[in-house]
C-alpha cells in the first residue's frame, strides 16, 4: 500500500542525532509536521532541535506504535532492537532511504552527490538561493551559520535541494530532476562489497536522472559516466565550465573571479560545480558568485575554532585519505609554520580497507597524532588498531586527554592544529585551546 507524507499530522525519527535525520526532523517540523524523535545520548545537534521545537528522547523503552504516525528509522539502527519490532512492513514505517524515495515522488529534486563534497556543496546552493531571496526547500546534513541544521521547508511550488548519499545506496530509488556529482572515490566497500559496485551504483543514478547532470569530468569514472546531454566541468580537461585557475573560470567564452572564504583547491572545483547546478536552475552566474562570496562554510569543514598565542586550531569531519589529503593540503598552503594533525580514525571497516592510503594521507603534516579507533558501532577486529600507523612522523596518543599536555610544548606562534575525523574527536580542539589558556 502506497502512502503520502501529507497523510500524516505527526511524525517520529529514530536517530534524529544524526545528521541526515535531524535535517529531516527540521524539513517537516517546518511543513507543518508535529515531529519528535529518539536518539541514545545528548548531543550538540539534539540541543539544536530542542532549539528549534522539536522534542527528542533518550529513552524509547516504554515507546509504543500508532498507525497514524509516520516513523523514520535510521540506516545505523537495527530495527529488530526497537518498540517497530513488529510493524516493520507497515507502510508508516520507513527507513531514510525510503522516506527519501516516497519525499522525491511528491516534489522535483535538485540532487547533489559523490564520495566527497556533498554536504558542503548542497549546504552553499542552498545558501546561493537564500541569498538571492528564493524560499526554496533544502535537506542537507550540516550545520551553518546562515540555517543552523540544514533542513529547511520553504515555497512548496519550487524544487528541494537535496544531499544525495551513496551510503547504503540511499540513492538508488530517488527519483531526481538534475543531479551534480563531485566525485566517485573508494569507500563504503564494506556495503558495496567493491569499488566496481560503488561505480555501477553512481551509473544507475546518473542515468535514472530526469533531466541534465552537472558531471566532474576531472574525475576519470565519471568522465566514462557523462551522457551526451549532460553539462561538464573541470580544471584539466575541455568541459562546459572550465576552471582558469584558482580564482577564475571561463563559461561560454567569459572569465569569471570566484571570491571565497573557503580554504582548499577541492572546495574551488565544488563551487564551479554549483555554480553550472545553480544556473541550470536559474540563478545568473553573477548572483551566484555575489552570494558564494558571503558564504562562511559549514560546521567541521575545514572549521576555524579558535586561535592561542598566534597558533590556528581548526576542525575537520575528512575520515578518508582522499579527504584529509585534501584537507590539510589546503591547511599547509595556508600555515607560516608547522602543520600539526590530529586524526581519529572511523570504524574498524574503514581502518582495515584504508590503511595504506590513510597512513599516506598526512605528507602535508609536519607531526601526526592518532587516537585510538572511533568504533561507530563496530566490534573490533583483531589486528586493526591505531597502533598500526606509527611511524617517524606519526605517533600514536591512546588518550584524547593526553593529547592537550603533549602538544603544549610542540607548538610555536604561526603553527596550525588540525583535529580531525567522523567521530567524537570534533570535542578536542576546544580542550586544547582551554588547556592552553588555563596553563
């Protein structure tokens, strides 16, 4: 039995926490929706919903199901665990993929996706329409200044932007209008099982899209992916929107400057690929440069948290080597003296299936420390540990804690810190900073 989200009144997430579930949360509070939700502990982000209106448990033991509520479950909770036990075939009762899928058959998406960028990308189109006074509907799963969580419901006769994850293969059965896609990178094996099944995943999307896509053509899967009437951009080859040089490119034989807060030559590429998104749908290029110059980023990209005695301390959520690689590049370009990271690797899965690339991944760092391994769920696996990746440059540090004590005489004015990684290693930097002030 098929249902509609305007059937329902009230609506109940599993998992609200997380990123992705609490701008779901926001997005149909905003509509209209009575929406409260369960996560395990108090967090930053269930503060914000709080803020926001929206009540949100820590304890669901006594929770019971009523067939005119609407339920979404979180990919990351085991269904079988919960008072939805036995009504997991009840047709109110959804997992994020298929709230996703049932949310794009009642409205034209505007889809943003690839192994990196999504989130930052889909949080600044969202900011270029705001800025340009254009109420439309956006779900992305970050934090900015400009929306707090990113999930907003705005003129129901415009599209919805929409962040559109390959975790899982959330989207898969998305139903999508226009579709830009940064890049396709090794991760989520462990889903997919192997990179040439991640690659058939972002084909099956690319081609089941409606209309145009917006295809990185830097990237060499997606090069071999892009259909003929599809738009293209890149640095190195010929394409639509063709990147100049770091602050300019060229669209139909004009030249134009890109003036941005944001540090790092991905973050340049993401832009240009938002831009030709954006003017697709029609915003002129010249609004959308005006608006990216006011945008300030989204919370743990490449995030500034504060400075001590002339040193810089950022945070960062890059938990694959692509990523940090990426991230502290940009850091060091920008740094007069030593570029020291913090990393805490994310799952044992990812560990194990990334190490030689993630032990790799700091040739920008001047010193390395790794904390032991943030689990997200996992049981360990014998072998893979933070210990693997000691070296001349990398140290292992078992205790967060010990981390503040041992960097206070390994830092000089002009240095930057770096904190970075998916899990709780975002709460570091602060304590480093309020050490150092205490001390």
């Amino acid at each position: 039995m098929s249902i509609s989200i305007n059937t329902f009144k009230s609506c109940y997430i599993v998992g609200i926490g997380g990123s992705g579930m609490s701008s779901i949360a926001k997005y149909l509070f905003q509509k209209g929706l009575e929406v409260s939700g369960y996560d395990q502990r108090s967090s930053y982000i269930t503060n914000l919903l709080n803020n926001d209106g929206i009540k949100v448990d820590f304890d669901i033991s006594n929770a019971t199901y009523s067939s005119e509520t609407l339920y979404i479950v979180s990919s990351a909770i085991n269904m079988e665990s919960i008072f939805l036990s036995d009504f997991v075939k009840q047709p109110n009762v959804l997992t994020r993929p298929d709230f996703l899928k049932l949310l794009s058959a009642s409205v034209d998406v505007i889809g943003i996706t690839g192994t990196h960028g999504k989130t930052s990308t889909t949080a600044l189109l969202a900011h270029m329409f705001k800025f340009n006074d254009i109420d439309i509907s956006y779900i992305y799963g970050g934090v900015t200044s400009f929306n707090g969580i990113g999930g907003h419901y705005g003129d129901k006769n415009l599209p919805l932007i929409l962040e559109t994850d390959e975790a899982f293969n959330t989207f898969k059965d998305i139903q999508i209008k226009n579709l830009l896609v940064t890049n396709i990178d090794h991760d989520h094996i462990d889903y997919f099982g192997s990179f040439e099944n991640l690659v058939k995943a972002f084909k099956h999307v690319i081609l089941n899209v409606e209309g145009k896509c917006v295809i990185n053509v830097d990237d060499d899967q997606l090069s071999k992916l892009i259909r003929s009437e599809d738009i293209s951009y890149s640095s190195s080859k010929d394409s639509n929107y063709k990147l100049n040089s770091y602050s300019s490119f060229l669209f139909e034989g004009n030249k134009f400057k890109i003036k941005t807060k944001l540090i790092g030559d991905h973050f340049i590429s993401n832009i240009i690929g938002a831009i030709a998104l954006a003017n697709l749908n029609g915003l002129s290029i010249e609004q959308s440069l005006n608006a990216i110059e006011h945008f300030t980023g989204v919370k743990r990209r490449t995030e500034f948290i504060g400075e001590f005695n002339g040193i810089n301390f950022y945070d960062d959520y890059g938990h694959h080597p692509t990523e940090i690689k990426a991230t502290t590049k940009a850091l060091k370009e920008h740094t007069q003296g030593k570029l020291i990271v913090v990393f805490q690797p994310h799952r044992y899965t990812r560990t194990r299936d990334n190490f030689n690339d993630l032990s790799k991944s700091f040739e920008y760092s001047d010193l390395t420390l790794i904390t032991d391994i943030y689990s997200a769920g996992e049981k360990p696996i014998p072998g893979v540990s933070s210990l693997m990746f000691e070296s001349e440059k990398i140290k292992y540090v078992k205790s967060p804690r010990m981390v503040p004590p041992y960097l206070k005489n390994k830092i000089s004015p002009g240095d930057t810190v770096l904190t970075i990684g998916a899990g709780d290693i975002t709460l570091l930097g602060p304590q480093i900073l309020k050490y150092l002030n205490e001390n």
